[in-house]
C-alpha cells in the first residue's frame, strides 16, 4: 500500500484482478497519503482488513485510516475528509464492502508511525442484478434473528422508497437467524485457495455447506458433459454417417433402374 499511496491521492487499476493484498509493513510518521482501488465497470470491491496495527483503539485513534466508496482525489495537496468516511484504527476492524467499483484508502500519522496495515481485497459482482456463473457466498456474516426481520424489512421498504434502489437483498434462512445478503458473486478461481474471500470462509466450506465441495462437484459435472458431448458426437457422427450412405445407396438404386428399364425399351 505504501507504494501507492500519495498525498493527491493515487488510482490503482485492479480490473484485471479477482483478488489481492496491500500491505505496508511500517508506515512513516506525519503521513498523510490516499490510494484508489478502480474495478471495471460493473464490479464491486470487498475489504478484509486481515491484520491491522494502527495506534490508538476504534473509539480513541493516534493514527487514522479512513476507507470511503468512490474514488477522491486532493483538494489542494491532500485528499479532505469527513464524517462520511469510515474510520479504521487498532488491530481490528470489521469488513467493508464498498459495492462500487472503486474504493478509496487514506492514511493519516501523526508522531509516531510504526503500524502495519495489511487489506485483502476482492473483486465481486452482483448475483442479483448479472447472475452468478462463478460461487455465491452464503453471506452468514450478515444474519440477524428471525424476530427482528420484520423491523429490518421495514427498514429496507423505506430505503427503496427513499432512494429508489433496490438494495440487492435475499434471504437464506440458518437455524433461526436470517441471512440477509447471498448477493456477492466471486470467481470460482478463489474457491478453496486456503483464503476466505467471502467474509464468512464459506468458499472455503464442505460441500454439505455450499462451498469447496461445489468446485469439485462441478469439476464431476464437466467430466460428465465432456464424456456425454463426445459420446454424443460420435453417435450423431455414426448416424449422418449411415444416412447418407442410405441415401446415396438409394440414388445409385434408382439410377440403376431407370438405365434398366430405358434399355429394356
């Protein structure tokens, strides 16, 4: 991250990207530097904040950084801030997931430094709104208890009325508690790599669980195709095949017999 970051803000293209880390292992004193992570169109980033050391505690910060959806650039010589951005400091902090497909990191020090920040980020689509041809995750990190759903559903009626949006929300029900996004479409290319890129490792799962069993299912499932398509093929082959010696056995028939009967005129 540290390469990256500038104090105009930096724009990083991760469009060709499905997944990867920014790491800065000790960050200087008095920085005050921002990057952009930039997907392709249609994308959506998702943060991990998978090992973080950032002086002070989430409600008392030393250093700060601060994460935003969207991409900002300086205004003067650094990137300004606001209530708006989310502020990371400590050595934990929940995910985020930015659903646009660029998101902004800024970091700022004061006297010390020496903190480390490393961020996993994945690239996703919306299963939702473009389907799914790679895994959805179970989305278990976003469940709530049954008997609060009806509040939540409300909530999100009145969002959609505000903003007229749908939020891409589904439901997927787990011992009593309700899940309330199966929304993020990763590739199968992260499936089963020892590294949880949904939030709630369930690409990393049994299959009884939706998860490393659905790659080895679908590698079953295309041998099966391929031996069926290729089976398949060489019947229909075999098939044109006899066909059209029927035919032309028929032509030649018919041939014959009319030079026959002309002869026998």
């Amino acid at each position: 991250m540290g390469y990256y970051c500038s104090p105009g803000g930096n724009r990083v293209d991760i469009s060709d990207s499905d997944a990867g880390d920014l790491y800065w292992g000790s960050y200087p004193a008095l920085e005050d530097c921002a990057v952009s992570l930039v997907a392709a169109v249609g994308k959506r980033i998702f943060l991990q904040f998978t090992d973080i050391s950032i002086r002070g505690t989430n409600s008392d910060c030393e250093d700060e950084l601060f994460v935003k959806s969207g991409s900002y650039t300086a205004t003067g010589t650094t990137v300004p801030t606001d209530g708006s951005w989310e502020k990371v400091c400590g050595t934990f902090h929940q995910d985020f997931d930015a659903h646009d497909h660029h998101v902004t990191l800024k970091l700022k020090s004061y006297q010390n430094g020496g903190g480390r920040i490393r961020i996993r980020y994945t690239v996703y689509h919306s299963a939702h709104y473009d389907g799914c041809d790679g895994y959805t995750c179970l989305g278990r990190d976003m469940c709530i208890d049954d008997s609060l759903m009806c509040l939540y559903l409300l909530q999100i009626m009145m969002a959609v009325m505000a903003t007229r949006a749908w939020v891409g929300t589904d439901y997927h029900g787990c011992d009593g508690y309700t899940c309330l996004r199966r929304d993020r479409c990763i590739d199968d290319s992260l499936m089963c790599d020892g590294v949880d890129h949904c939030g709630d490792n369930s690409d990393e799962e049994f299959w009884s669980d939706g998860g490393c069993g659905v790659v080895e299912h679908r590698q079953w499932l295309k041998k099966v195709a391929i031996i069926t398509g290729c089976v398949g093929g060489v019947l229909l082959l075999i098939v044109v095949t006899y066909i059209c010696y029927r035919r032309k056995k028929r032509q030649g028939s018919l041939k014959k017999s009319l030079i026959q009967d002309f002869n026998s005129r």
